[in-house]
C-alpha cells in the first residue's frame, strides 16, 4: 500500500510490476470469512436467461467512475482478457475528488475465475 498527495498514474507501469513481485498478503485465501447473499434487480427489459445479460464490463473491472478509482491490470498492459494471477493496481481518491484529494494505490490479485 502507498499512500500519496500527488497522482501517480504516470508511475502505474513501474509500479505494477514492482508489486508483481511482492508475495500475497496471507497464505490461504480458503480460510477466509465467506457470506452470501442476494438482491432482486430490476431489469426494464427481462432478458431470457443470464447467458443474455452483457457482464463483459465486470471483467473489463470498469466499475468504478474515474473520479472514485483508476487501475492498470496485467490483461491491460498484455492486451488479452483477464485472467487467474493477474494483478490490477488501483489508485483510489479520499475523498473522490482526483486532484484535492490523498491517493491510496494498491494491488490485488485475482485469484480465482468464474
């Protein structure tokens, strides 16, 4: 984790790979706290199954407003789809507010697909 004042985007391919290196944070993702739960959604127009609702965002990981969250992800920089072992670094605004705001940059690590 780092934090910073300054916006360190043009650092997000260093950084990236120096993160790469570093070791997971816990041995055994199998231990940790699971919790299920689930919300209706209600679509405009119902699609026929799940197969026909477009996710592709979800594993592009634009989900978050660049004024809350930018990122640079292994599959980005390779240019292929995302992937198990990819790292996605994320720079995030507190408060979301890119330019009067401190910047905490991590990486996390996709462990598991779907």
């Amino acid at each position: 984790m780092i934090l910073s004042l300054t916006d360190q985007r043009s650092r997000f391919p260093y950084l990236l790979s120096d993160f790469k290196l570093k070791p997971l944070s816990f041995q055994d993702p199998s231990t940790f706290p699971k919790r299920t739960s689930s919300r209706t959604i209600s679509l405009r127009r119902s699609p026929k199954s799940l197969e026909d609702l477009d996710c592709s965002f979800l594993l592009r990981y634009c989900v978050f407003p660049s004024n809350m969250l930018v990122h640079l992800a292994d599959w980005e920089v390779e240019t292929r789809e995302m992937r198990v072992g990819d790292t996605i670094l994320q720079q995030t605004f507190l408060p979301p507010l890119p330019h009067m705001s401190l910047k905490l940059i991590v990486a996390v690590r996709v462990l598991a697909g779907c």
